[in-house]
C-alpha cells in the first residue's frame, strides 16, 4: 500500500514527509537576496506608514496594496489605503485612481478611507472560489475597534468589490478573535473550502485571552496566529490556534502571511514576523539606530517602538493547521542603518510573485516584498530573490548521501526535476519496488547540472511504471534537490 498518491502534483522537498530514511542528506534553508527598491514611496499621504503589503494578481499585472501614512498620522489617526501595479513584479507605479481626496488634490493612488474610522489593517484578497458572485471576486478584511465601558472590542469587518478598487462594507462576521494585525484568507481547492487565519491572544496556560491586553499587560500572554474555515464564507468553524512540530506556542507571531504555494497544490507557506520586547531601562539602546533621535525620544516615554525587535519566521504545513517551524530567523532587520531595527521591521508582503531572473534572463525566479523606512523615514517597498521552488531543499554534501522515499504511486510518463550540483558533483535516480530494490531499467545513472526543469532518462518507459506502488531513490553528491514532479 502506498504512503502517498502523487499523481502528476508537483512535490517540493520542504519537509521530510516523503522520505523513508535519508544517509548524510538534510534539509536545507535558503535566504532570498535583496535586488532593488521596486518604489519610492515618497508621495505625502504616504511617506512615512508604508505597511501592511498584500500582493495580487489580476490576469498579467501584480496589484500592490498597501496602507500609508502620512507626516501628521500620530496626530489624526488616519490611514489611507493605496495601491500600486507592475507587469514585471520588478518595479511598481501608483495607480491614479481619482476618488479620495488628500489636501484638496484627487491625484493620488488612495483607494479606500474612511473618515470616521482609523483604519489598522486591510487585507485585500482575489477570491479564486468558482462559485464566488462576480461582485464579491475581490475581498477584503479589516479590524473595527468599538470601545465598551468594559474595555476595547475588536471586530472583523468584511468588504467586497467587484474590481478590487472600489469596495462595499457588507458586515462583521461571527468569529472570535482581536484582529489587531494582518488577518488572511485563502480559497483552497483542494478542500473545497475557505481558510482564515488570524490574530488572538492566549496565557501561559493556553487559555484564549477574551480582550487584547495593553502592552503593560502582556507578561504571561502570547499573540497567536488561529485558524478558521468555512464553505460559504458566511458560516465560520471555532477558530483553533494552528499546531507547531516544535511544540512551542508562545513564540510571538505579531503577522501570519500565510499562503497556498501555486506550484504545489498541497503546500501552505507562512513568512511571519517575529515579535520581541525589549523594555529594560538598564539597556544601552545606544547602540542601535536613533532616526534621529526618534528612538531616544520613544523610550523616553515608553513606547515600545524603540525597544521591540522583529525579524521574519518561516514555517510550511501540508493541511494548512499543523506547521513545521525553522527556529531561525528567515529574514533580519539587516546590515544597521539609519532607519532599520524597530517596530514593525521585517514585515513582509503577503504572497509572492513569480518574476523573469535578472542574471539568467528567460529563467523565472520568486520575489518577495517588504518595506523600508516605516516610521522613521520615508518609506520605500524593497525586492528580494531567491530559485523556484527554493525555500528548502533535500541537500548532500561533497562526501555524498542518498534518500529514498516511503511507498507512493504516480501517474504519467515522465519525471521532472529541479536540483543543482557542483561541477563535479552529481545525482542518480534510481526506481525501486515497494521494498526498496532498483527495478531494472530504471537507473539514471549520474547527472550533473543546475536547472529548474529537466526530465530524467531511463532505459524503459516510466509510463509502464505509472500506477504501481515504488520508491524512489535519490543519490547526490554536492547537490541540492528543490522539487520533482511526474508529467
């Protein structure tokens, strides 16, 4: 009987739930590399908030929307939303959309305000549900705070558009929760349902905190990331605080940024930013970046905007609820400068696109987002790089290691792989049956190389093998393999 039915479904080695034993081969990390700031976001409405970064494609252009502030934001309160486009996903213009007013002028990109409400968040999603009405194909999510004599209450409020510009309160909906951060959700069509992800709070002993605490208040009590599904997008499940193989609940998750991989159908990937406070007054913070001065003056007062620190997390689910976690930091504020390494750094962009490589032109890579400057100067939206498929990786050193797979089956006729080794390193892919012993005819014998998409030759035809219950076993030597897929 086989562990898993891999059909013609592309897998990407993230995880080690297909390997049966692995000899000297591990499971690699790879960081993205900053490329190019793809905007300057220097337009007053905007120039010092720039946050909250939510990418969408619609047909061929990426839609970048995003929440800016301006210089007199600590005094009104007042977010605008906005929104940029690419054909490339390399650089990015506003798109003039005429309808909010900011200083007498409706030349701006401003696509949502709203006067009487301080906007936090508002996450703008491509509803990829078939049966979804035409003027709800675009959603959007965002916390509506109401103060009560008992404290503050926090809602989810729901919008929808038909052409993601223009949006329509419709209501809150009937889940529990504090909201008070980037809250996704997804269509996933392998479930046949939606997905939700979003804030809360809970204590030392993994009870759910009913209000959000004030800062001062948070010894003992965590901010989580919980999940929450419904098949109409009107009825919602219990949200449930989604589960870590490491075990570790309290790690502060302050954003999820979790998404469906599009080149795998089972694959969720989650980039969250990472959440520390810092308040001792015996530290020197002197050390660190001062915005001129800024950091000085917050800790003054006892802001935490100068003493909290975050970075970006990355964790991968396949049933989008039980995680694996690395516990490094995907993502750091970076090589000091003047206006990194406070509040709210390291949030990235939710989603990623899919770009044409800069150094190996025809070559598609992923890029990532996030901004710079927030807060503390004037913002810009920043690129970062890395291989298709190239989060992880199964990897073998120069000494060489090989992987075999527990029992799957597959259909096609082909197999195609995504790897890389040295020059004089290699791979060999051998087919095996269900016990492990290479079938003959099916050796690959060596092969070398760096690509994202190459077909592996064997003496017999993989079709007569499409169906049957085998193993696959992966021989490298300075290698690394990314993902593989049956055609």
């Amino acid at each position: 009987m086989a562990n898993y039915d891999l059909k013609n479904h592309r897998e990407v080695c993230w995880d080690m739930a297909l390997v049966d034993t692995a000899d000297n081969v591990t499971l690699d990390i790879h960081k993205p590399v900053r490329k190019n700031i793809v905007m300057d976001c220097d337009r007053d409405w905007e120039i010092v908030g720039v946050n909250y970064l939510g990418l969408v494609k619609v047909g061929d252009t990426y839609r970048m929307y995003y929440r800016g502030r301006d210089k007199d934001f600590w005094r009104t309160y007042k977010n605008r939303l906005c929104v940029a486009e690419s054909t490339d996903g390399k650089t990015f213009t506003r798109r003039t959309m005429g309808t909010h007013e900011y200083n007498g002028s409706l030349d701006n990109n401003i696509f949502h305000f709203e006067e009487n409400r301080p906007i936090d968040n508002f996450s703008v999603f491509l509803d990829e549900n078939p049966d979804c009405p035409a003027d709800a194909k675009f959603k959007a999510l965002s916390c509506c705070e109401t103060w009560l004599p008992e404290g503050k209450k926090l809602d989810l409020l729901y919008y929808k558009s038909a052409d993601g510009f223009n949006f329509e309160k419709v209501g809150f909906l009937p889940v529990p929760g504090v909201f008070d951060s980037y809250n996704v959700v997804l269509w996933d069509s392998v479930d046949g349902e939606y997905k939700m992800y979003i804030r809360d709070f809970h204590d030392k002993n993994g009870d759910r905190k009913m209000t959000p605490p004030k800062e001062e208040d948070l010894a003992g009590v965590y901010r989580d990331v919980r999940l929450t599904k419904s098949k109409d997008f009107v009825n919602w499940t219990k949200p449930e605080m989604i589960e870590f193989s490491d075990g570790n609940r309290d790690m502060e998750l302050y954003t999820n940024q979790i998404f469906k991989y599009k080149r795998a159908h089972n694959m969720y990937i989650g980039l969250p930013s990472r959440y520390l406070n810092r308040p001792n007054p015996k530290v020197n913070y002197n050390y660190l970046p001062d915005w001129d001065g800024e950091r000085t003056k917050k800790n003054a007062t006892g802001s935490r905007i100068g003493t909290v620190f975050m970075d970006t997390g990355i964790m991968t689910s396949r049933d989008g609820f039980h995680f694996d976690r690395w516990d490094g930091a995907y993502m750091t504020p970076g090589l000091q400068r003047p206006d990194n390494w406070y509040y709210e750094d390291c949030y990235i962009a939710y989603d990623m696109a899919i770009t044409d490589s800069d150094e190996a032109p025809g070559t598609p890579e992923i890029s990532l987002y996030r901004p710079e400057g927030y807060n503390v100067a004037h913002s810009r939206m920043v690129r970062y790089t890395l291989r298709l498929d190239g989060f992880y990786s199964w990897h073998a050193g120069f000494s060489g290691g090989v992987v075999t797979t527990v029992p799957v089956t597959f259909e096609g006729e082909a197999l195609e792989i995504n790897f890389a080794t040295s020059g004089i390193g290699s791979m060999r892919i051998l087919i095996c049956d269900e016990g492990g012993t290479p079938i003959e005819g099916y050796d690959s014998d060596i092969i070398w190389g760096d690509t994202l998409s190459r077909n592996v030759d064997f003496e017999k035809p993989l079709a007569d093998l499409s169906g049957k219950v085998i193993r696959i076993r992966f021989e490298m030597k300075d290698c690394d393999l990314y993902s593989f897929k049956f055609n």
